[in-house]
C-alpha cells in the first residue's frame, strides 16, 4: 500500500499525509533536528533507548535470523520442509499449525471437518510434535510456535521432545507467540474468556523465567492488529499496552521485572510507507526502554531492550499480477534491515492465494540473503541515522503513540476496551476506511487500482494441494496413539489438571504431566474449558 | 429492485478468525441500506442455518478464508435444503481461487466475490438478485 494520500492543494507541491497522520514536509533540513540531543534520544546502538539498535555492532557480529512460517499437512511432511529450509540456509523454524490445532480441537472432532492439515500442522498429541522435530536439535535450532490459546500445551509438548532428545530444559531456545489479547482483536483463535486466557499466559512466562530462560514465552503481536486495520501508531500503542498486560500480571506473581520482561519480544508488520515503517521501529526500541526502564523500574539493560521479528506483511501483498509481491517482499525485507530487527520473516509472493510452494518459500529466503550478503546492510548499523527526516518522523511517531496508549489507559486501559469489543471496533472501522480509499482511487496500489491488467485465470500460482486423504492418517495416527497409552495416566493426569485449574496454582506443571501421558489436545483444552468457560465475542459492527 | 430492506445474513463458518474483509463487508452492506447480522467467528453451519431461520433473512453470505471453502458450502448447501430453506440466495467472499468458482456455483451458490472484488458489483449484484 502507498500508505499516504497525496492531495492537490493549490500549491505547486502536494500535500502528503501519512497513515499515521503526519504531514510530511518536501524538504527537511538540521533545524528540523536541532533540539534532538544525540546522547540522550538517540544514542549510539547498544547504548540506552536503543534508538539505534540494541546491540553495538548489529549485524556486523550477527546477521538477522531468516525464518519463514511454514507448516501444513502431518508432522511427518512438516518435518520435511523444516530439512529443506534448514538444508537451504534458513536459520530458525516458525510453525504454523491447523486450525484445529490452534482451536484446542483433535483431528477426529466433528468441528474439525475440512480443516485438519490445512493452515498448518495438524497436531493431536505428543507423538505428532515427535515427529515433526525428527532429527533436528533442539538445542541447535531456534523454533518459533505460531500458536496462541492453545500456546500451554504446545510449550508443554515442546518441552517434552526436547527432555527426549536428551537435552538440559535450560538449552531450549525458541518463541511462543502466545499473545491471546491480540487474537480478540484480529487472527481470531480465542477459546477461554479473556481473564483465564491471561492467567495461562502469565503461568507459561512465569513457568520459562523459572526453568527454560533462554525460551521466549510470549511475542506481543502488533502485527496481527495492524493486519486487521490498524495504522502503524496503533499497532505499536495496542502491543504495547498488551505487553505492559502481561509484565503487570507476571510481576503480581512476585518476579522480578529484571527476570523476565528480556523474555517479552515483538511481531511487528511491515507494509506501507517505507520510510514511517523504519522509523516506527526505531521510535518504539526507544519508546520501549523507557516504558521498561520507567514504568516497571528495571534495571537490567537487557530487559530494556526491544527484541523483534519484523514480518514482510501479508496485508501489503495482491492477488493481482503476484510476481509484483516478490518486488514488495523485496522492500519489505529493506525496510527490516534498515529497522535493526533481530529476526525476519516475508510473506511469499504465491500467500494471497496459497500456502507457499516451495519455489515461493526460497524465493522469499533468497529475498533476504541477497539483502544480507550481496548489498551491504550488514556493513554499518543503522545507516539511516541522522538523517533528517528519520530522525524527525521518529520523534514524531513517539509522540503519536504515547498519546494513542494514554488514550486507551484513560479509556479504562486495553484489557476492558477488548472485552468490550471497542478496539476490534475501531481497528475494523479502520480497514473500512481504508478499503473504501483504496476502491476510489485515493489510496494507490500498483496492479490493483492503477496499471491493472484483466487476468482471466492465476497461470503462474502453483497452487499447494489439499490431500483429503492426510485426514484419514492423522485420524489414525490418533487412534493408534490412543489405544497404546496408559489410559490411567491419561484420565490422572487430566483430573488433576481439572482441580488445579480451581486452584490460582500455575498450571504448566499439570499440563506437561497431561502431554506427557498422551493425552490429547481437544481432551486437554475440554477439561480447561469446564472450568474457564468460552470467550462470548462481543460482535460490534 | 424492491421495496422491502434486505436481510442479510454476514456468517463466518469454521473456525478461521480473519475477520478483517467480513466487517468490512458488513460496514459496506449495511452503509447500503441493508440489514445485516453478523454472526460472529467460529460459526458451525449448523449455528448458521438456525440464526438464518431465525432473524428470517433473504441473504446469507459466507466469508471463508481458510482454503475449506467447499466442505463447507456443501454442509450448508445440504442443511438448507433439508430446512426447505430453497429462496435464499447464498453468496460466497473471501480467498477464492479462480478455479473453484464453478464448482462453488455448482453447489447452488448465486455469487462468488474473492477478495478485492469492487464494493458496488457485491451491491448491486445482492440487490438486483435478492427477493
């Protein structure tokens, strides 16, 4: 998206106004800079806020991680396209997992139907998390689990392959995203009503800052929210206010905010105005260490420091004329560079219309070995500072975001506005707008609203096909596991995991016991929601 | 055309949550002068078929996005059917693939919009086949 609205005034030069709301100016100069105090706003990288990156020397001592999403069908065919990514150079694994999967529902539930291995991996029990991780080590390779409500059980069974791969729990290195505020708000995989489903999430940070601390528990999505509408100041805002949520929460339990809020990380989006984008993600580093160093009294550098995977958006990509998305992506993974992210991942060209194939999925690994190899982004951090209009569009995007979360807070703060539906509102409010600017004219996007060309069919997706029949495997799968485990440990372990969840005890323990014995995920989530109850979505339009 | 509103049925069956395009879409509709009721995520089409009966809508429109989009038309295709429900006029949005257009219409749907499609072609398309 151009993310700007370029307006005729009577001027010879345009006005041009960017999502955010910024006007930006022609030309700027060092007065636009002049009352910014390199020692104290924007530092040297390494040095607090981390307007410039939050190591010294960046890139140059550790190049971005490249991990693109991928997963779909059983574990076993999972497993092959982790071999192959990591075979081509691909540095980290992110797991998509079926719907069903992330609904808490086993492949054989009637709800199911039509979903099982379709978005991702189908997962039932321990066994399939066995075999997706086959031969690859833990210890070695940084896995990332795309995965919210049903995040605990996951964690639990990740937890486990690693004990039988032989490995320390201290060894284990990887993300949950397990950010369920961001799921009432866009993405949608909500189970349990909102104050259980922050209790699990606090059980899991507390859980990994105790026994797994090179785990990253959670990753705060402002991505997802900016997907469903929202503009780069609100996607910053929102993530933020969730992510002081959860610090809040786990510091009510007595940890020190210097133990874990290092542990927090950021999904953030990349689409639309190139040069907003990389100073959005400069002026939120510096926001966050305030927030962190202020707010919460830490004093840890490291807890000061914002860590994020910043994601090539699906949002900017066109079901018209897809090669163009492989020149997007290209840009986006720019953008990252130029942003100091610490991991990054694209959507690939065929996404609107497909899981990647995988020539999609190397051409977008390619994208970002190019930029890292070939093109210098890994010579010198933060090549873009001290430019005068970065550094001014950060100050101002600062500014933006710091009025948009008081907003919230004196609105009654983010957990009550997403109860009530009021952000969902908004951020669907947004996207209204902004399609309805994008169907006029107003908004350009290349392919769609200007220079498009009529395709009568899409000749150059290689469309990855469902097998209907992968159903009946992991059905059976299921059935086999079922009928070799101890049926004794299975319905202890659940009891137990039923009269602790009565408890305000932490609940990981119970839930890797459960996981453990093979008890099922739809079996693991029921005996939750018996307790918890369903999340009634509050449906504003 | 007609005089009376049209009651539009805006259903998100499955358990896919992008929710994005079908507020839109709902926003748009109802900024047309329709009715609309949204029925909210993770709908079974079971749900879907007794909110129609219900609210006594003469459209329903699904948005699916996850790939499931057959399995799932079939299912309320099959439950309309046997409801005798036969004068509603289904419309189908959200990832489509070309390719399945046919087959969606095979099934009985009226309309298939993917996404993108122009805001006034899914208006006009609803008002002049709705009644």
């Amino acid at each position: 998206m151009r993310g700007e609205i370029v307006k005729d005034t009577q001027e010879k030069i345009k006005e041009v106004v960017l999502e955010s709301g910024i006007k930006v100016k022609p030309v700027y100069t060092p007065k636009d800079v002049k009352k910014i105090d390199y020692n104290k706003d924007i530092q040297n990288p390494g040095e607090y806020p981390y307007t410039r990156g939050i190591h010294p020397f960046m890139y140059c001592e550790r190049p971005w991680t490249m991990r693109q999403y991928s997963g779909f069908a059983t574990a076993r065919e999972t497993n092959k396209r982790f071999k192959y990514l990591i075979e081509h150079g691909q540095t980290g694994l992110n797991v998509a997992f079926d719907l069903p999967t992330q609904m808490g529902l086993d492949s054989d539930d009637i709800r199911a139907e039509g979903e099982v291995g379709r978005v991702g991996m189908a997962v039932d029990t321990l066994k399939d998390m066995e075999y997706a991780f086959e031969g690859i080590p833990l210890d070695k390779i940084s896995t990332s689990l795309t995965i919210n409500s049903t995040a605990a059980i996951l964690l639990a069974m990740y937890i486990v392959v690693a004990e039988k791969q032989g490995l320390n729990p201290e060894k284990i290195r990887g993300t949950a995203q397990n950010d369920i505020l961001k799921e009432y708000i866009g993405r949608g995989t909500w189970i349990f009503p909102v104050e259980p489903s922050l209790r699990l999430i606090t059980d899991t940070i507390e859980y990994c800052s105790r026994y797994i601390p090179k785990y990253y528990p959670v990753s705060v999505c402002g991505y997802h929210i900016r997907e469903s509408g929202a503009n780069p100041v609100q996607e910053i805002a929102y993530a933020f206010l969730i992510a002081k949520t959860y610090i809040q929460r786990v510091l009510a339990r007595g940890i020190d905010a210097n133990d874990f809020i290092a542990r927090i990380s950021f999904n953030f989006d990349i689409h639309g105005n190139f040069f907003e984008q990389i100073a959005k993600f400069r002026s939120a580093r510096r926001l966050w260490a305030k927030i962190v160093k202020n707010e919460f009294n830490a004093t840890n550098p490291k807890a000061m420091m914002m860590k994020m995977i910043a994601g090539g958006g699906g949002g900017g990509l066109t079901i018209e004329q897809p090669e163009n998305n492989i020149v997007r992506g290209a840009y986006y993974a720019l953008i990252s560079a130029l942003s100091g992210t610490q991991t990054m991942a694209l959507c690939s060209y065929d996404e609107a219309y497909t899981i990647p194939s995988e020539k999609a999925a190397i051409i977008s690994l390619r994208t970002m070995q190019i930029l890292m190899e070939e093109m210098g982004l890994c010579d010198t951090v933060d090549p873009l500072g001290g430019s005068y209009y970065i550094e001014t569009l950060t100050n101002q995007l600062e500014d933006k975001i710091v009025d948009c979360m008081k907003k919230i807070e004196g609105r009654g703060g983010i957990v009550d506005t997403i109860s009530k539906g009021e952000i969902q509102k908004e951020v669907s409010r947004q996207a209204y707008i902004y399609e309805k600017m994008l169907q006029s004219g107003e908004l350009v996007k290349v392919g769609v609203n200007k220079y498009r060309t009529d395709e009568k069919e899409e000749r150059t997706i290689q469309f990855h096909e469902y097998d209907p029949s992968l159903v009946k495997k992991q059905i059976k799968m299921l059935n086999q596991v079922k009928n070799t485990r101890n049926k004794k440990e299975v319905s202890s372990s659940l009891n137990k995991l039923r009269t602790m969840a009565h408890t305000d005890k932490n609940l990981m323990p119970y839930i890797i016991d459960c996981v453990r014995a093979y008890a099922t995920i739809g079996e693991i989530t029921s005996v939750l929601e018996e307790v918890f109850g369903k999340f009634k979505e509050p449906v504003r339009i | 055309m007609q005089d009376k509103k049209i009651r539009i049925l805006i259903a998100k069956p499955g358990l896919d949550g992008h929710d994005r395009g079908v507020k839109v879409i709902a926003q748009l509709l109802r900024d047309a002068g329709m009715e609309v009721i949204y029925t909210g995520l993770h709908q079974t089409v079971e749900q879907i078929v007794d909110t129609a009966i219900q609210e006594d809508v003469n459209v329903i429109g699904l948005s699916i996005l996850s790939g499931a989009h057959f399995p799932i038309t079939e299912k309320l295709m099959k439950q309309l059917k046997n409801k005798t429900m036969n004068d509603v006029l289904i419309i189908v949005g959200g990832n489509i693939p070309k390719r399945d257009i046919n087959g969606l219409k095979a099934l009985g749907v009226k309309g298939v919009f993917t996404t993108g499609s122009k805001f006034e072609d899914i208006i006009d398309f609803i008002k002049i086949n709705a009644g």
